[in-house]
C-alpha cells in the first residue's frame, strides 16, 4: 500500500517552519475518526503513524517472520482503508478495530501456514511411497540383470544402464552384431520370463 507523503512544511506568519520527523503529535482521536470515515487520506497517513508500530509488533510476534509480518501491516492497512465505512466511532475506537483488524489478518497469515504445510505434507506422502517403489524395482531389475552371467550380463547392462546400441556393444566388445542381438533377445525373454513369474507369485 503507498501512504500519500507526509508533509514537512506548516505556515505561521508567512514563514515555513520543518516538522519534526520523528516526534509528532497524534490528531484529536475522534477527528481523525471522523475524517478516516469520510475518505480523507490524511487521516488514514496520521493512523499509519500512529498504530503501525503495534500492528507490526503484534504480527511479529505471532509470525516470528518479518517479511509476513510486514505484509500482514499493510494488508491490516489496506482492509481498514476499504472497509471504513464499516467502522462507527460512536461504538468504539478506531485504534481497536484496526488492531482487531490485525489480528485476523493474523490469523489468516496463520492458516495459509497451515494449508501449505499439509500441502507439503500431502504431496510428501505420496511421493516417498512412489520413490520407494520405484527404488526397490530398480534393485529388483539389477539383481536379475547381475543373475544372467556373462556375457549377457555386460551385454544387457550395456544397453539397459547406457542405452547403447547394438552396433556400440559389438565394438565394444568386439562381438559379432549377431551374437549381440542374439544375447539381448535370450535376456530379456528370460527376464520376462523371471518376472511374470515373480507377479504370479506375489498375487
């Protein structure tokens, strides 16, 4: 939210005089009400000042994070300014329904919290099952690629882990390509073979 400037300057006689920055009296409570009310932006800068600090504080606190903290005092600022017609001063303080104001927007900082940390928690949860599984079928195919002896265990781990050719694996290890090709299809038959037998017996 941008506050209109303060302004620096009063007349008196004719001459400027500077206003003190730091120190500056608050306006008659029940003016600056009143003119919060009506729209004036003045009031709105003179209740900035005035409250701020406490609201910050409060969301500070709460929050334990100056970023969010800083956020909720403008978004405390930005509700009280739209939502003014909706304050009487004849049934209480300004200061207080700001400050009350604050606190639900406390509370509403607090509960986006919570969603993304069961967010967070949800996605968690199904990941780590996923990753699990697919850890173990890696082991799984490892282990039955390590059972087929060699050559046809080089050869498939060759293809399987380095996705290399069929030409690559003849080079390499210098096999004919058809003796490559006719490991490789003995492999994985007898993989597809290990494993629907290992799904037979799981189920």
């Amino acid at each position: 939210m941008t506050l209109l400037a303060e302004a620096d300057t009063d007349t008196d006689g004719g001459e400027s005089m500077t206003a003190d920055p730091v120190v500056e009296p608050v306006r008659d409570r029940e003016s600056l009400a009143r003119d919060f009310v009506a729209g004036r932006e003045a009031a709105l800068e003179a209740l900035y000042r005035d409250i701020s600090p406490l609201v910050h504080t409060l969301a500070l606190r709460a929050l334990r994070n100056a970023a969010d903290a800083e956020d909720v005092t403008q978004q405390t600022f930005v509700s009280a300014w739209r939502g003014r017609e909706g304050f009487d001063p004849a049934r209480g303080d300004l200061r207080g329904w700001v400050v009350g104001i604050a606190k639900r927007r406390i509370a509403d900082a607090m509960e986006a919290r919570g969603r993304e940390a069961r967010r967070l928690e949800a996605v968690r949860d199904v990941a780590e099952p996923a990753v699990i599984e697919r850890e173990a079928e890696a082991v799984e195919i490892a282990y039955e690629i390590e059972a087929l002896g060699d050559p046809r265990r080089t050869i498939v781990a060759l293809a399987f882990y380095e996705g290399a050719t069929h030409e690559q694996i003849s080079d390499r290890l210098g096999m004919p390509l058809g003796t490559v090709k006719s490991h490789l299809r003995r492999s994985l038959i007898a993989l597809r073979e290990r494993w629907e037998v290992g799904d037979v017996q799981a189920s």
